[in-house]
C-alpha cells in the first residue's frame, strides 16, 4: 500500500499543475470562442492538431526509454548526457528541416494562407522536445513540486501575453489610431498572438529549466544511446500512433471539405473532456516512473492490478461528473454555434476512458522490454481510425470522428488486454471494473431519459447529484475494504 500512497502522492502534485494548466487553458475557451471566429478556431484547431504529431516526432519516445534505463546502474553516469545530446541534435536538425518546408506544411494542414502559424509552431515544438529531458529528470528524481511550479509559470506567462494581445492591444489601438498597436490590431493577427503568445510560454518554461538543462555534458555513450534507441524508437511508434488516434480526426475532416465552424465545434467540445484527460496526464507522470522502479518488486503484479482499480473509479466517477452536467459544462464555450458538437462529449469521455485504462495495461509491454507489441497495438488502432474516418465523416462529419476515436480506444484496450494477460499476467479485477463502466452508462442514459420527459433544469441538477452521489455511495461499500486502508480517506470510512 505504502508504493500506492507514493503514486498518490506523485500524481496530486502532477495533478495539481495538470489541472491548474489544464484550468487555465479551459478557462480560455470561452475567452478564445468570444475573441476568435468559428473559422479562426477551426484554424487553431487543425495547426495544433499538426503540433502534437511533430511533439512526438521531436522526442522519439526517449522519455519512456530514459525512465526504463534509469533502472540500470551501468548506466547511471551516462543517461543524462546522452539522452540530452540525442534529443538537442536531432531537434536543430528537424526544426531546420521543417522550417525550409513550412509552405508545403501550411498546404497539408489545411491553413495554406497563413504559413506563419507553421513557423511559430516548429518554434513550439523546438523549445517544449528541449525541455523534455528536463522534465523527465525532474520526474524520476521524484521532484513533482518543481514540476508543478514551472509548468503553472509557464501557462500564466501565456495567459497574461493573450490577454495583452487580444484584449489590450485593441484598446491601446483606439487610443492612438497611428501607433504600432493600431497596425497590429488592423491586420487580424488574433490566431498568430495565440500561437506566438505559445511560443514565449514554451521559451520561458525551458528557462525555468535552464538548471537541469545545463547540468548535462557532451558526453555521448553510443553503446548506450543504441539500446536506448532500440527501446524507444517504437514507443514512437506508439506515440505517433497515438497520435493519429488523437488528432488526425481534425486533419481529416478538413481534408474532407467540413468547414472550419463544424472542425471548431468539435475542437472545442472536445476539450469537455478535460476532468479525465487531465486525470489521466497526471497519472501518467506519476505512474510511468512508479511502474518502473516496482516492476521488480515481489508484488508488482498485485500492485498494478490494485492501481487499475482506483484509476477506474476515479474516471468512472468524473465521467459522471462531465455527463450529467453538460448543460452547465458547455457554458464554457462562449460561441452558442459551437454548441452543435456537444452531442458527442458523452462519446468521446468513454474513449477517453478506453484510452486511459489502455495507458494502465500497457505496463506488461514496458517492463519487459516488448515495447514493438505496443507498436504493432497502436498501428491497429490507427488504422481503424482512418478508415472509420474516410468512409463515415462525408456521412456524418465530426460525429464519425467522436465514433472513429470511441472504437479506436476500445480495441487498443481490449487488445492490449488479452495479449498481455498471455505474456504477463496480472491479475485485474476486470469483471467488477467493467461493471462499473457499463453502470455509469446505463446511469447518463437513466438521466438523459428522464430529463427528457421533463425538461426542467432543477429537475436535471438534482437528479445528476443524486445519480452521482449514489454511484460514490454504491463503490464505497463495494470497495470498503480498500478504502480503508487509504491515508486520510479511510479514517472516515466504517
């Protein structure tokens, strides 16, 4: 129990900066949707649609392979210094590339008028794959206060810069007709602040950094950075993979001809999702290093099964929470013509719970070094992405992308299920968790059912509540023994 109260730990501290990151950010649609247009969203939809595959190009699944060989003690004096090396060469090498191609990229992405916004987004990348290492480094060192500190920083300076730009450079415009703030604000640079406004975040987040970053020494362990390479290259794979998952969707439906208010819609609404998806960020910090230093232990299995059955309750209780409030929810959104997509939220946080079950069960294939079955798992569920994206979005546009994502993360799960149990088993309590998905299911469709027939707010709120303190009060009697041998929360458990 003690290791499980160490992740809780970890994953508060991650949490408490992914939320407060998160927070912010969320804060900023309303913002974002009053300031921007429909199109002008979908525009910033689809270039950091572009930006989160070129992260994971950029890094090269070098952090997991850093926290699995931060486990060998041959190593210990090196990994740092060649993992810095790697990652600060091949990110001037890439970002040159791209930067001689950004008008083919502009094309690609569907913003070929702008290719301004591709230029600002290399620079994006460029700083945050720096500070990757960094950031790895705090992890394993168990720093997560630091962590914290420097990743909320950085979203102020990006906060406080968005509003100068898109709140006061229009004011300081009217004051003074001639000044430069009169130019800026007369050619519409409202999407190119936002991206620029990223790039000082990205900057000044390195800086904060700059003590680890500098801490390396050019020293290069080939035999090293080989096994390295061997383990990580199909993690990226599997982050690429993921990536397609994750983003292609908006790419694609721009390919396709829906329109930038409806790629809006969607970019927008898919940020309701952002109690799970922050949940699950978090937890990853925390667990990735965590299942590495247990994966020798004597229980490793037990203590991953019994990690999985906390997660699931935890998103199994946000999904509720994101659900059955939604008409509160989508106030959040500013622009009501971007309230069209919020028929797939409920759709798109079971995914999201499907996809954070699967970053649980692909323990097995990290620790036993079988990272290309992850691949080989995450190529399956790209495909099924692209496909079920190509022959349903001129049908039913963005809703075949919500289903697209839904079943995408479904199978990843299911599969990594089965062939992990076969190659290294550990014993979850699969039918109770599954259980407790397809009750909080069947209890959204209770609530939309009823609120149907009667379509009062009052009347929608309390039943919500009810329905979701109900469900807490139902897994807490399930899973009494377990509560109480939490710290702080089982004291009050009987």
């Amino acid at each position: 129990m003690a290791g499980i109260r160490q992740l809780a730990s970890q994953t508060l501290w991650y949490g408490v900066s992914s939320i407060v990151a998160r927070l912010l950010n969320y804060i900023l649609t309303p913002y974002l949707t009053l300031k921007l247009s429909g199109g002008s969203y979908g525009d910033m939809t689809l270039v950091y649609a572009l930006m989160s595959f070129l992260n994971i190009v950029y890094t090269y699944g070098l952090e997991t392979g850093f926290f699995r060989f931060s486990q060998r003690k041959e190593y210990s004096n090196d990994l740092y210094n060649t993992s810095s090396v790697s990652i600060i060469t091949s990110t001037v090498l890439l970002s040159v590339v791209l930067l001689l191609l950004v008008k083919p990229l502009a094309f690609v992405t569907n913003v070929a008028d702008h290719p301004e916004y591709i230029t600002l987004a290399v620079l994006i990348v460029a700083f945050d794959s720096l500070s990757a290492i960094p950031f790895a480094k705090l992890r394993q060192d168990g720093r997560p206060v630091k962590y914290a500190i420097v990743r909320i920083s950085g979203v102020v300076v990006y906060i406080a810069l968005l509003y100068f730009f898109l709140s006061i450079c229009p004011k300081l415009a009217a004051e003074d007709p001639n000044s430069i703030f009169a130019i800026l604000n007369s050619r519409n640079f409202g999407i190119t602040f936002v991206i620029l406004a990223n790039v000082v975040q990205s900057a000044f987040t390195l800086l904060l950094l700059w003590k680890e970053f500098k801490s390396f020494r050019w020293k290069f362990n080939f035999q090293l950075w080989r096994e390295l390479m061997l383990y990580s290259l199909p993690m990226l794979i599997v982050g690429f993979g993921g990536m397609i998952n994750e983003t292609l969707d908006r790419l694609m439906l721009g390919w396709m001809g829906v329109s930038k208010l409806e790629i809006g819609a969607y970019g927008a609404c898919y940020k309701l999702s952002i109690l799970i998806t922050v949940f699950i960020q978090a937890f990853r910090l925390g667990a990735e290093p965590f299942f590495f230093k247990h994966s020798t232990g004597e229980n490793a299995q037990k203590t991953y099964a019994r990690v999985m059955k906390f997660f699931v309750i935890v998103i199994s209780i946000m999904f509720l929470f994101v659900a059955l409030y939604l008409d509160i929810w989508k106030y959040f959104i500013q622009n009501p013509k971007l309230w069209q997509g919020l028929k797939v939220v409920p759709v798109l946080l079971l995914a999201n719970m499907f996809l954070g079950i699967y970053y649980n069960l692909a323990v097995w294939y990290k620790v036993t070094n079988n990272t290309m079955s992850g691949a080989w798992i995450t190529i399956g569920g790209a495909l099924l992405t692209i496909l079920i994206n190509y022959f349903f979005i001129p049908r039913y546009s963005y809703v075949a992308s919500a289903w697209a994502t839904f079943f995408c993360y479904g199978s990843m799960m299911v599969a990594c299920f089965i062939w992990g149990q076969k190659k290294y088993p550990i014993p979850y309590a699969w039918k109770k968790l599954l259980a407790y998905i397809i009750i909080v299911v069947l209890l959204f469709y209770l609530h939309k059912g009823l609120t149907y027939m009667w379509s009062n707010s009052w009347f929608s709120f309390g039943l919500a509540t009810l329905i979701l303190l109900s469900f807490i009060f139902f897994v807490i009697n399930v899973e009494k023994k377990e509560f109480k041998k939490l710290p702080v929360v089982g004291k009050f458990i009987r």
